[in-house]
C-alpha cells in the first residue's frame, strides 16, 4: 500500500475561534469521531454553498459506522464531500457532511490486469502521479484533475472521445458502505445491478469506500488546435471523429468561429508551446477584467469573443506531454455552468438552433467558448450516454472578480434546445429537471430509484439537490 497523507481539501478551513468537538458515541466502541462545527462550505466556483451542523473528516471504516450511528439516532442526514468543484448544490447539506480526504491511499496495484485499487477520497491528480510510477495511466480523464475517485464516478465525469465513455465506465469493481453499515462489494459478477447504480451513484446508494479502475499503458499525446469555422466542423462532423481519437472543438457564440482540437496518442518528445504572457497576462488577467466591464455593458460581449478568438485562438498550436497532462487543464475562471448531452446525430441541429436563438436575442450575452464533446454509449444505469452515442454540449457563464453575471434567459433557452433535442444533463451542473423529467429522459430511473430505496430506504444519503431527483 502507498499512503498519501496529504489532505489537500482547500474550500473548507476552521474559522478562528471555532469549535472542534466530539461527538458522544455508543459505549461499546473505543474510539470517539469527532466532528467540527461552525463551517461556511462553497464549492470551487463559489455558486452553491451550506453550513452543515458538523462536519466529518474520518480515518477508517470504523469512524465511518460511528458517524452513520450517530446520524441515525438524531435523525440527520449525511452526504460525503468530494473535491468540491460540482457547479451545483449536489455536495451541500445542513445536516451532517463527510470529508474524505484522510482516506485517499491505493490499496492496491495490478500490474498484469493492469488494475489500481483506491479509497474513494484520493484525488486524481494525486493518482496520475501514482500510475505515473507504475507505467500506467486512466485511459480518459475530465478536465479537472482536483476530483475524488467516489466524486468522478458519482456525478457521471466525462470528456470526450467517441471511442471511450464516460469515467465510471473505467470501474471495474468498487465497494459501498450501506446505511446498515453493511460494506457491499459491486462488480460485474458481484451484485451486478447494484454495480450499474453504483457507477454513478450520485451520492444516495451510500458511502463509496474503494474503487478499482481499469487502466492501459502510459502513453504520451500530441495535441494540434486550429481555427475552423461552425459551418465546416458541422459538415466534416463524421471525419473528425474518425481522425482524431480525443476530438472536441471549441464554438465562440455571436460567431461562426471554431477551435478545433485533435488529441491523439505519440512517440514524440513532449514540448509545449504555453506562454505565460498570452496564457494569463491576457488569456485571464486582461479577459477577465473586460468581462467585468461587460457586465456593465453586455453588449461588449460579442466583441470580446470575436477579438478573443483572433488574439489566442486563430493560429494552429501544438503540444506533446503525458496523457493526463494533454487531458486536463487549470480551469482559472469562476463560472456557472450547464452541460447537457445529447444524441450525437442531433448534434448540427441543436448547436444551429443555439447560435440562430442567441443571433434573435442579442440582450442574451453568451460568454465564450461553448463547448462540444463526444462520448461512447454505456449501460450504466443513470449515465447521459445510457444506450446512445452523446454529444455534450458545454455552455458557461464566468463570474468575474466574484461576479454574477444574469444567466437565466441563457439558461432557459439553452435549456429548452437540448430537451427538444433528446437531451439529459450532467449530474454534477446546474439544472432544473425534477423526477418527473427525468423519468421521461432515463429508461433506467425507476430501477435506480428501487435500488436505492432498498439500500437507503430510511432516505439518510439524501439532500435538498436529491430530493428534486428522487421526491
């Protein structure tokens, strides 16, 4: 076992003059858990955040049981923190909050199936470096490396390549403790339908313990980005995804403009062609001030996109490095954000209807870029891509210097061209779906809902975000 001590968990920090307790616990049990009173939690975007009664941050199985007892007997509610950075109110609670960072070792490492056993609070950044030493790597990987093993999966993280899922179809096996304080052991041929909930277990099935990853090889990628316009991606929309097996593109509203991207496996030397003076000087400390400034003046907006897009992204560019180096990236700007996926045949349809919508409302400031990535179709049970090739399609709003920019006439219309289209949203960002739209958009959600109900019937993994879902 490789042990990870660090607790690298920035959002959540003991104010001064706070109280750190402990919680009275049954006789028979030797050690005390102790919870922490007094915390402001926000997530990394500052758009959603709670004040929970306690929080946990527990050492081992046994804390976990004693915080699920102590729950059970003042009838509150628990939900366990990943790496914060959900753009939605799925992480908060009032009552009971767990922080996992203090169980983040991998277990163990397969080198032959190559395999990687981990505790559900190990970041992947942290991991990366782990596979890094063993000459493995996660075949695909989200954008943001400060995520938890249980909180990649529990939302449903992706990126894109029409030839790999979603992360959770990477989990080969992973460990729940039940409300009961039963551990129950999931995988293909071990409890296989709780396997399929689990996944993407948003949370409310119980507390992910282990999770254990299939992996391939290291391997190195070369990443090409150049300018295309929205017309000629749409129409070449079938040879991209064949040339390239890590495609995406970028669209830059009030603009036909299109950053196209090809990440692809490589022998190459890595280099890279970053500079700090076009990267932050202007690409965040200079963007950043003009948005503030459209915030006064929206109509600035279009403008920013069309000189953004000529100033870093109108040239080709490339870079070579290890593959999860290629696959994330520093996301620098605070921001709302919706992601909705969609069948990847409606996807010329549905990002037309966007920019003819967005040219028809020009109060509407749509930052930049919007964008567009694909996935393979899986089986997991509350997954977007459940049985059909997704398109996502990413739209974001930023909140410069802190600011919150008027996003609901975005939100609503973008909204209304992705149900229209098919669409399911991701998990992890904002949405205004209620059980009875997601009925309609999961073929699978009365049999997640069953599962749920018998492993959590006391309803004890639920909160505020869960209870739109599943009440």
């Amino acid at each position: 076992m490789i042990p990870i001590p660090r607790d690298r968990f920035q959002p959540l920090r003991i104010p001064s003059g706070r109280s750190l307790w402990p919680i009275p616990i049954p006789r028979d049990l030797s050690r005390q858990v102790q919870g922490e009173s007094g915390f402001r939690f926000w997530n990394w975007s500052g758009t959603y955040g709670c004040s929970p009664e306690l929080l946990f941050r527990p050492r081992n199985v046994h804390e976990l049981r004693q915080i699920l007892d102590l729950a059970r007997r003042r009838q509150k509610r628990v939900k366990v923190l990943g790496g914060g950075h959900s753009p939605s109110d799925i992480a908060c609670s009032q009552d009971f909050l767990i922080h996992m960072g203090k169980l983040n070792r991998v277990l163990q490492v397969d080198k032959e199936k190559l395999q990687v056993k981990v505790e559900a609070g190990i970041l992947l950044s942290e991991l990366n470096l782990e596979l890094d030493k063993h000459g493995m790597a996660l075949a695909n990987l989200g954008a943001v490396a400060e995520v938890t093993a249980a909180g990649v999966i529990g939302t449903g993280t992706h990126n894109t390549g029409i030839g790999h899922g979603i992360l959770p179809t990477q989990v080969v096996a992973l460990s729940l403790l039940l409300a009961s304080g039963e551990i129950l052991e999931c995988s293909e041929s071990l409890n296989p339908e709780v396997f399929q909930a689990a996944r993407l277990h948003l949370g409310c099935l119980g507390i992910v313990l282990s999770v254990t990853f299939q992996c391939v090889p290291e391997f190195r990628l070369r990443e090409v980005a150049f300018p295309s316009t929205l017309p000629q991606v749409l129409e070449g929309l079938e040879q991209h995804l064949s040339r390239s097996q890590y495609f995406r593109f970028l669209w830059f509203p009030h603009s036909d403009n299109v950053r196209i991207v090809y990440q692809d496996p490589t022998q190459q030397a890595p280099r890279s062609s970053s500079s700090w003076f076009w990267d932050y000087a202007v690409g965040f400390y200079l963007l950043e001030f003009l948005l503030w400034i459209s915030s006064f003046f929206p109509g600035l907006v279009v403008w920013i996109n069309r000189v953004f897009f000529r100033l870093l992204f109108n040239s080709r560019v490339e870079n070579v490095d290890r593959s999860h180096r290629i696959l994330t990236y520093e996301c620098r700007f605070r921001q709302h954000v919706q992601d909705w996926a969609i069948p990847i045949g409606r996807t010329k349809e549905a990002l037309l209807e966007l920019q003819a919508a967005l040219d028809g409302n020009p109060g509407i400031a749509a930052h930049f870029p919007v964008e567009i990535r694909f996935s393979r179709r899986d089986e997991i049970l509350l997954s977007p891509c459940f049985r059909r090739d997704s398109c996502f399609i990413n739209v974001i709003l930023y909140r410069p210097y802190g600011k919150d920019i008027p996003r609901f006439r975005y939100w609503n219309l973008y909204e209304g061209i992705m149900r229209k289209h098919g669409g399911r949203p991701h998990w992890a960002k904002a949405h205004s779906c209620t059980r009875k739209d997601l009925e309609l958009m999961y073929p699978e959600f009365p049999k997640f809902c069953a599962i749920r109900e018998k492993l959590d019937p006391g309803g004890i993994f639920l909160n505020a975000y869960l209870e739109k879902v599943f009440c």
